[in-house]
C-alpha cells in the first residue's frame, strides 16, 4: 500500500494489487474515504466525506495528476 502523497490531512495511495483496473488512486482523511479515477478525474466511491472535503480532495489530485499517474505506472508498470 504505497503512499504518494501526504496533503492536507489526506494520505493518498494505491493497493499493489490493482494493477488490472485503470489507474487510480485512494484516499483517507478526515474520517472519510475516496477513490477516484486518475485519467479521468471521476470519483469511483466516496464514503463518510464531505463535500468541502471531496472539493479538497479532487483539487489536489487534479494538482498532482501527472505525479499520481506516473507513480502508478512505475508501481504497476
């Protein structure tokens, strides 16, 4: 489970076995969970996250989607 990227009281990271799906990552923080497609930038599932923090969340990915997908791809290759 490594993590990416640690911002804002989210940790963000992916499970080292999900290399069939398309790249993604998960999110923990602020008592809540969020997993969110990395290409498209689409929430796949929210759970126990506010909007304000879903808003957060989403502007840091789309900050750090170049990052995020490179580390997936060198992670699953």
């Amino acid at each position: 489970m490594p993590t990416i990227l640690r911002q804002d009281g989210f940790r963000f990271f992916f499970y080292s076995r999900e290399g069939n799906e398309p790249s993604h990552i998960h999110v923990v923080g602020h008592g809540g969970e969020m997993k969110v497609w990395l290409d498209t930038l689409v929430v796949a599932k929210v759970f126990n996250l506010s909007p304000k923090h879903q808003k957060a969340v989403m502007q840091i990915i789309s900050q750090n989607q170049e990052l995020l997908i490179k580390k997936w791809e060198e992670f699953h290759g």
